[in-house]
C-alpha cells in the first residue's frame, strides 16, 4: 500500500514536469508583452526596455525556462509582475471563494444527484422516472454561463432574495458567506449533478438486476438495506470515477463562473493574469491546479480500495 | 390431513404485465412438498421452473406481477401474507439456492458479513455469535478452515467453494423448505456430486422439504423422492422417481428420458430429441401445449386440453392418450422379451 502511494507520487512528476513545459510556451507565444501592459499605451519604448530587463524578459526563452524550472524545484514559484508580491500568497489569498464554491457546487450536486439517481433507479419506468431524466437532460445541455444569467435574472433581479454577484468572506458569518455563493455553486453544479443523477440511475438499475441482489432479497432482507447496503456500495464503483472526472470541468467551470458573478477566487486571478501577461501567475497557479487534480484522483483510485475490495492492494 | 404437507402449490398462476401485453408464465402449477422429501422440478429451459420457485418466496417484481391460485406454506397461505410477513419467512422458513454461484454472492462484502447477516436479522444473535455460527454452517457445508474463510471475499475463492457459502447461508436459519434452482449447473461434474451429498446430508439433519430444480435428469435420480415435469408454464406430469424413470405416461416425459445419453449405448447412434421447438408465451397452442410437437397428437389434443389427472398411486399426467401409450409400451416390452 505505502509502495504504491509512493509509486503514484513520483509517477505525478513527470506528468507536472510536462504541464509546467507546455503552460510556459504557450503563454510565452501568446502575443502581448507584459512590461507595456504594465506601462500602460504612453510608455516610451526605453522605459518599456529597461523594465524587460529588469524582469529578466530580455534573457532566451530557454534560459527563462530554466531559471523558472530552477526556482521551483526550490519551492518558490516566482513573484507576481503586477500585484507585486509572491506567488503563492497570491494563490492563497484568492483560493478561499473558489474552495467554498467548488466544494459547495460538489457537495450540493453529490447529495442531490446521488438520493435522485437511486430513486430514479428504483422507480424506472414511472413518470418520477422521466420527470428527473427530463431535468437532468436540460441540466446537461444547457451551458454553464447561461443557467448562471437565468439564475441571476431570477433570484437576484425579479424576487430580489439572493444578491446578484459579489463575495463575502467566510469571517462575516456563514449565512452572509453562503448567500454570495448559493447561485455560482448551483450554476457550476448543474452539469455536474446531471451527469452524476443519470450515472447513479444507470449504475443502481444495472445492480439491481444482479443475481446477489436477489440473493440479498431471498435472505429477507429490508428493501432498504437491499437498496442501501448491497446496491448502493456496488453501484457507487462507477459514480466515483464520475466524480473524479467532472472535478477537472468543476475547475474549469469555476473560472466562468467567477467571472459572471464577480467572485474574487482562483478563476478571476488567472482570467486577470493573462489579460495583464503575468507570466509568473499564469504558470504557477495552472501548475497547483494541476498539482491539486492528480493528487485528487489518487485519493480516488485509494478510495476504490476501500469500496471494492477486489481492487484492494496488498491485501494479507 | 392439512398439515401433511409442508408445502401445497395450489393452481398457482403467476402473470407478468409486459409491454405486450399480459405474459402468464406459471399457468394452473400444483404440488405439494412434504418434511423430509426432495421434490424435482424439470422441463426444459423457459418452462417457468424459476419463475414458480420465485413465486413461492414471493421474489418477482410485484407491480409487474399477478399472482393466482394458493401457496400453503405451514398451513398460510404465502400470497395473502404482507410484505412484512414476508421478511419473516424469506431467508429463515423458506431458503433458496440459486443457478450461477459465481454471482450469487456480493463482491463487496466478506463472505462471513453475508452468512452473518441472515443469522442476525432472522436470529436476533449479536455480530459475534453470529460470526461463530456461520463458521459451524461453514464447516458442516465441508469448507476447509472455515475461521479463515470467513474473512475473504467472493472473488477470492473457488466456484464450488462459492456453491457451498450459499448453502451455509441458506441453510444458517434451519429453514423447513429449501428451494434450488439449478444448484449445480455451473459447476463441474466432482464438484456437482460434492454439493449434492451436501444438500441430501443436510437434508437429513434438518428435516428440510427440498425443491430441486434441474433440468438434469442424471441429477433427478440421484436426489430426488419424486419429479413433476413442467412444460411450458404446466404441470404435465408427476411421479415417483421410480415411476418416472421406469414407465413414464407423457409422451414430453419419454422424450426426455430418451433424450439422456447411455453409458452402454451405441455411440454412433443419434441421440433422441424432441421435435420442434417450445412455443412461445405469447403463442401458446390451443389443445394440449404439447401437441404441435408430439408424435401422437390427435385431432382431440389440437383443440382440447387436457387435465392433469390422477392415474394411480402417486402419478399424475396430463395428457388425452396416456392410456393407449400405456397399452403400446407393455407390447413392446413383451415383443423385447421374447
Ligand atoms: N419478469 C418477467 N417478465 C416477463 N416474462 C418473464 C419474466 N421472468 C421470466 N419470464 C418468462 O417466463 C418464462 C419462464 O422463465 P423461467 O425463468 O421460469 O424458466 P426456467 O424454467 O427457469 O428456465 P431455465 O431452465 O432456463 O432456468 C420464460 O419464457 C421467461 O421469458
Ligand atoms: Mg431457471
């Protein structure tokens, strides 16, 4: 077990090693100089020169590669051009609404999606059935940003009981917190809790008709231990690989979504980033998130162990 | 008189609502089942042998299910009983087995949680005297080290070994009626006749009723007290095994009989089958349902059925020219005699 999470560990270097090469080039081609972004349209072309060379922009591209490559091997991963300050504490300062909102959208869409699913599954056929495919078709169609609109022109402009946009932090109150929040997790969770509803559905109806589901039943067994105990834990097996996969559109769907409703996380640091050419911001956030999504799906595939003991590792 | 039997299968009827209409798979079957006998149910595949055992631990999918007819189980009638009363007899009164071992048992839980777990539910017993109970069950089905076993899961251990748990499980609660469903065709033929022994033994200890279903008539001799043959949702015959094997009445049963391969037997010599095909459900024939298959149908069996009717100590066929059958099978004898 400990061979194989030290296993998985090195393998992510290579992988980051690959995103920190092509993020750098990318946003290196992309055309736009960041020291006349900074100076602004009435710099002279001296001023514009002597702070690329301050910057180090003046250096090959591949000695900046290296230099970068360099310093974050070392931990730190560079200074932002524009806010002036480090890197990370740039990320951290903005990783708060992005946190609330991620881990809001996921766990609203979970605990909806998941209960609607079984129930789906277990009233196939009926018009419950249809009536939350239907939903959940619409849920999966329709885009991100406008549901984020219909959501905003609703609650926000005609019953005026969530405000439009804007972020309050954790520190004035939860309910103050959760208000800003209800409608960009329920925009970003949609699509997510789609997808989960019709795998739950589809996953729960394939084990319902398994041979140890009758068994379960001919112990007599309650229909609900028979649905919770012997279904639900088989049924889940494919649910968690969803939920590992819909974390990576989460984050990128976090990102539009900050920008509609104006929330001061992640996604509007690296929107903001590339319209100024903030290199170091650019690259080292991407790299984090990157960071972040591969160690999330090793806790997956770790979780896999304990739910399905047939991919359990080392077992005695 | 009424509690002679443990269990009487009374013209049940089982429908299943279908897209195309109603489906009745189980039509008019009656048997009884007594302490201590081993029932055989055979026919062919699709003759409703699974959906009448299902019926009698009341299994199927109810709001697509309409049963008819009595299932008298200790004297209750079992399709009148709620489905809370059900709970109580399921899995501790009356135990299945079924056909495929292999995914018979869920995957993700060991295989002593899921002998336990009956024994806790139907026995009230705590989870440690329930772990040790399902060790003995364990032992008495013949698995080696059992206190080992318990830990592991399904996909850890063997088909045969898989067989076995299912047994301990069905068996956990000392149920009066045991019903297995094909217990053995997916097993190998050593393996088989382990399992066998072990239901017939355990059979002896409990006191059970068994309801054997198979479609091996190799099976039926070696366990079986007495056989009904199903055909196509009906009871066609039922005897003795003795009877049975030696002077079948229904011309499907002969069929069938003849259709086991000998041991001695000339070997270039083609096996015998029954002509045709099972007609579908939706498309059941008029007369007799054997009728269109049968070399000796008659004007009479193309437009009339026939009843299941008593012949003498113990068999019972359904059929218009059992009779005249009969009449022909002892001249043949005779002329083989002479
Ligand atoms: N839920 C259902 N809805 C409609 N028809 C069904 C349903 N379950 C079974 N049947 C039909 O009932 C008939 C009897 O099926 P059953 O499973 O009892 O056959 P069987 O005798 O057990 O055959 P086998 O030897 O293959 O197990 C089949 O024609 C089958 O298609
Ligand atoms: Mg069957």
């Amino acid at each position: 077990m400990k061979a194989y999470i030290i296993k998985r560990v090195l393998s992510m270097i290579p992988v980051l090693f690959l995103v920190a090469i092509f993020v750098f080039f990318l946003i290196h081609f992309i055309p736009g100089d960041p020291a006349s972004v900074m100076l602004g349209p009435d710099a002279t072309p001296e001023e514009i020169d002597n702070l690329r060379s301050e910057l180090g922009l003046n250096l090959p591209i591949y000695q900046q590669f290296f230099q970068w490559t360099a310093n974050i091997l070392q931990g730190n991963l560079g200074t932002s051009l524009y806010m002036n300050m480090p890197v990370l504490e740039a990320f951290i300062s903005h990783i708060g609404p992005t946190l609330s909102l991620a881990l809001l959208a996921q766990g609203v869409s979970v605990l909806i999606a998941i209960p609607i699913g079984v129930l789906a599954a277990r009233k196939r056929g009926t018009s419950v059935d249809s009536t939350f495919m239907l939903i959940a078709m619409l849920g999966m169609s329709i885009p991100s940003f406008l549901l984020a609109l219909i959501l905003m022109l609703v609650f926000g402009v005609k019953l005026q009981i969530l405000p439009v946009a804007g972020y309050e932090s954790l520190s004035s109150g939860i309910l103050n917190h959760l208000k800003y929040l209800i409608l960009p997790a329920l925009s970003l969770g949609a699509i997510q809790a789609a997808v989960i509803t019709r795998m739950t559905r589809t996953s729960m109806i394939d084990i319902l008709s398994t041979n140890y589901i009758k068994t379960a039943r001919a112990k007599g067994l309650r229909e609900r231990v028979v649905i919770y105990k012997h279904a639900f834990r088989n049924a889940f097996i494919p649910i968690l690989t969803i939920l590992g996969e819909t974390f990576g559109s989460l984050i990128t769907g976090a990102v539009v979504t900050e920008t509609v409703f104006n929330l001061p996380g992640i996604g509007q640091l690296v929107m903001n980033a590339i319209t100024r050419r903030d290199y170091a911001v650019i690259q080292g956030t991407i790299l984090i998130i990157a960071l972040t999504y591969l160690t999330l799906n090793l806790l997956i595939d770790l979780l896999y162990g304990v739910v399905d003991p047939r991919v359990r590792l080392n077992r005695k | 008189m009424g509690n002679q039997y443990l269990l009487e299968v009374n013209e049940l009827k089982t429908v299943f609502s279908s897209e195309s209409g109603p489906v009745t798979a189980v039509d008019g079957v009656t048997f009884n089942v007594k302490h201590g006998e081993v029932l055989g149910l055979v026919g062919e595949s699709g003759c409703g042998k699974s959906v009448t055992a299902e019926s009698i631990m009341r299994l199927l999918n109810e709001k697509h299910t309409k049963y008819d007819g009595e299932i008298n189980f200790n004297g209750r009638n079992l399709l009148s009983l709620t489905n809370e009363e059900m709970l109580g007899i399921r899995g501790n009164k009356i135990s299945m087995i079924f056909q495929d071992a292999m995914t018979s048992l869920n995957p993700v839980y060991t295989i002593g949680d899921q002998i336990a777990e009956t024994i806790m539910i139907h026995q009230k017993m705590k989870k440690k005297e329930a772990y040790n109970k399902a060790i003995d069950m364990l032992k008495l089905t013949g698995i080696p080290s059992p206190e080992k076993r318990i830990h592991e899961y399904p996909h850890e251990i063997s088909g045969g070994m898989r067989q076995r748990v299912m047994i301990a499980m069905a068996l956990s609660c000392k149920p009066s009626l045991l019903i297995a469903d094909e217990p053995t065709t997916a097993l190998d033929v050593t393996i088989q006749a382990q399992i066998l022994d072990v239901i017939n033994e355990l059979k002896e200890e409990l006191n059970m009723g068994v309801i054997m279903i198979t479609h091996d008539l190799g099976v039926v001799a070696e366990v079986c007290t007495r056989v009904v043959v199903m055909y196509l949702g009906q009871v066609i015959e039922e005897a003795d095994v003795d009877t049975l094997f030696s002077s079948p009445l229904h011309p499907y049963t002969k069929g069938l009989l003849k259709s086991i391969p000998k041991i001695d037997g000339d070997r270039n010599k083609k096996l015998h089958t029954i002509n045709g095909v099972v007609p579908s459900l939706n498309n059941i024939p008029n007369g007799c349902r054997f009728a269109p298959r049968c070399t000796y149908a008659t004007e009479e069996c193309l437009n009339e059925a026939p009843l299941l009717q008593v012949i003498k100590d113990n068999q019972k066929v359904r059929c218009w020219n059992y009779r005249q059958l009969l009449k022909e099978e002892v001249q043949n004898n005779a002329t083989t005699i002479i």
